[in-house]
C-alpha cells in the first residue's frame, strides 16, 4: 500500500508556504501594527492628560497663575480667540499673514538653498573662496537681522519673508551642498566615460542622490520658516501671529502667549506632515532600510 502524501515539501523536508499562510502572516502582521499603534497613542494621551492635570493642580496650590497661566485659561483664550477674535483682529487673519511670510520664505529659501549648495557642492575651487563668507553670514545672529530687516523693508511682509529667508537657506543650504558632495564618484565618472555631459551628470545623477539630504532638511526649514516670520513680527509688525504674541506679554497676557505658541505649534506639525506625505512620493524608487519607519 503506497504512503499517504500530505503537502508538498521543499527538498529540505520542510512544508512549503502556502498562500493561506502568507495571507495568515500578513494579517497577523496589520493586527500587531494595530495593536502598537494603539499602544503608543494610548500612552501618549495619558502623558499628555497627566503633563496637563499636575500643571492645572500646580496653578491652583503651588504657582501663580499670573506668570505661569493653566491649561483651562489658555484653552479659554484660544475659544475667545477663535469665536469673537483678537485684540489685532480675526485670529484667522493672523494666521493668513504669518503663513503667507513663512510660506515664501520658505520656497525662496529652499529655491536659493538648494541651488546654491549643489553648485558649490560640485565645485570645490568656488566653494573654497564663498566658504569663509557663507560661514560669516551664518554666524549673524538672526534676530539682529530682524530688526534690521524690519528698518530696510519696513513692517510689511517684505521684512518678515527676509528674515524667514534667510533662516531657511541656510537650514537647506548646508545639506545640499553636503548632499552634493557625498555623490558617488565612481557613478559620476563611468557616466562621463559613457559620454554624459556636465548638465546631465548635474541633473540625472548629482540631484537625485542630494534628494534625501534636500529634504530632510526641509522638514526643519519650514519650522525654520514660521520662527523668521513670527521673530519678525515679533520685532515690528501691523499684523500676524507674532504680534499678537508681543501683544499679549505686554499685557502680561501669559495664558495669550501659550495659546499663540499652541497655534503655531500645530501649523508646524501639520507642516511637517505634509512633507512627510511629499517625500514619501519623491523617494519611492529608494528601497526602504531597517531604521526607515522609526519615528524620531
């Protein structure tokens, strides 16, 4: 009587893999995933609950509420704010002209960062004169330039997209020209060898191996972005959130200060996940390493 046969084994004896199996495996996978999320979340809410409720306890026995504010005032100011408005106007106003600043400082510093670094990345004779200049500029504290921005510009945006401007290049200048030079020499020369041109080599080898250095630093650079414009509106402006922060600590308003630096707080992070959305789209064609869905 011949052997009964079960599934079928590899040449190693053990069975093989089904299409049950891998479709098991990959749900498991999804329900863990789930499960972690959910975790991390969970704990994240009751830090935050827990951050929230000893500060409130602290405002009612140990601090004074005048310097230090609680939540429950700073959550009444951004309701005040965000039903009957400001002491400058709408808080939706506000909001408008600060992202307007920190949006174009944040596209010309990134356009001017961007092309600066990977020129001088790939010329190492310009790099070596511009090196002690760009270093000097870097070095300016931003919040003199500010001011002075704000007495070459005037208190309009011109001044504040300057400021975000030059907080911004700097941020994605330093990676770009580092993203530049870290290019694989050997890549860059079989391509000459192959007969491409400077402008190809620029365009289809130097500039997609910068990406991932271009846009790491750009989830910084936005931040970067908002800190120019509300620094200056901070120092002289008609409108925008940094003046209503001004505003408020002239009033000793300290429950005003927390829920403007709430408001540009969750611009930043909506920011950062837009980005986030951005560079999953430009780096598709990388394949993903071990530590690339590690949140930092």
């Amino acid at each position: 009587m011949p052997p009964e046969t079960s599934t079928m084994e590899t040449p190693t004896g053990a069975p093989k893999p089904t299409a049950d199996d891998h479709a098991g495996a990959v749900t498991r996978a999804r329900a863990a995933h789930r499960r972690r999320l959910l975790t991390v979340n969970g704990v994240r809410v009751l830090l935050i609950a827990a951050w929230l409720g000893s500060w409130e306890l602290a405002a009612a026995h140990l601090i004074d509420p005048f310097y230090y504010s609680k939540p429950s005032a700073i959550w009444t100011r951004l309701v005040e704010w965000f039903t009957t408005g400001t002491s400058q106007g709408t808080i939706w106003t506000q909001i408008s002209y600060t992202l307007q600043e920190a949006l174009a400082g944040f596209v010309l510093g990134s356009v001017g960062g961007i092309v600066l670094g990977i020129v001088l990345g790939r010329s190492r004779f310009v790099s070596d004169v511009c090196a002690p200049f760009i270093k000097a500029a870097n070095a300016i504290p931003r919040i003199i330039l500010a001011a002075l921005f704000v007495i070459w510009f005037g208190l309009g945006m011109s001044s504040k997209i300057a400021t975000a401007f030059v907080l911004v290049f700097f941020a994605v200048f330093f990676n770009a020209f580092q993203g530049a030079r870290e290019v694989d020499a050997n890549l860059v020369n079989n391509a000459r060898i192959l007969g491409a041109g400077r402008m190809q080599v620029l365009r289809t080898i130097v500039v997609p191996s910068a990406t991932s250095w271009i846009l790491a630093s750009l989830h910084s650079a936005f931040g970067f972005a908002i800190i120019g414009a509300v620094v200056g509106e901070y120092s002289g402006a008609d409108k925008g959130l940094g003046l209503l922060i001004n505003h408020a600590q002239g009033t000793f308003d300290s429950a005003g200060i927390y829920a403007g630096m709430i408001v540009i707080t969750v611009i930043a992070l909506l920011a950062e996940w837009l980005l986030t959305l951005l560079e999953r789209r430009l780096l598709r064609w990388r394949p993903p390493t071990s530590g690339h869905e590690q949140p930092i």
